[in-house]
C-alpha cells in the first residue's frame, strides 16, 4: 500500500495514534511484555504488535512541565506501572483513565534532541 508524499516527505500509509509509541517512538513499558508475549518470530507469520510501515505520531505535550496524574520518571516513562488514575479490567477488555496530558513541557522534548 503507498503512503502520502507531501513537500517531498514521504509518509506511510498507516499513521499510530498520537502516543502510541511515545514522544520519541520508544514506546511504553508494557510494550516489552507485548514483544515477548507476540515476538517478532509470531509478528511475521501473525503480524501482532508491528508497528513497521507506520507513520510515527509524537505524544502530544504541553508547552510547560505537567504531571497531571501520571509521573514521569527522566526517561520519560510512567512511574508507576498502573498509576491511580486508569482502572484496567481485564476480563470486559476495557480501560478508564482520568489522566490529564503529562508531559516535562517543550523546551525539555526539544533540547534532547531525539526527533
């Protein structure tokens, strides 16, 4: 499938969702037990957990520091695993968070030079 060429920048076809991978694409901690459950022997013959071919969409930031229910540790990656904020039920398949956009602001995003 071809993607969308745009002033010369070449996008894929398949754009995440903002955050999904993060700020910097590095995805979240969770992530990791995905790979081992869905590795990337099973991603190619099932195609699970591939993010390969998509457009990478930056988590959204606010222009200064906020940590509104989600802590950030310095690799900017949440503290806790489940934070107090979202609720997971696993067995209806269903999350519910009431996290705020957390984020250490966009002077912090853009001096670590990673987009």
């Amino acid at each position: 499938m071809k993607g969308l060429k745009l002033k010369n920048v070449i996008f894929d076809a398949v754009f995440t969702a903002s955050g999904t991978l993060n700020f910097f694409g590095e995805g979240w901690p969770i992530h990791r037990l995905y790979k081992l459950l869905f590795g990337k022997w099973k991603v190619r013959r099932l195609g699970w957990f591939d993010f390969t071919g998509s457009t990478f969409v930056s988590k959204t930031t606010t222009l200064f520091k906020r940590e509104d229910g989600m802590l950030l540790n310095d690799e900017l990656q949440p503290k806790k695993m489940f934070p107090d904020h979202v609720r997971v039920y696993f067995r209806k398949g269903l999350v519910l968070n009431s996290v705020g956009l957390s984020g250490p602001g966009a002077a912090d995003l853009l001096m670590r030079n990673k987009w």
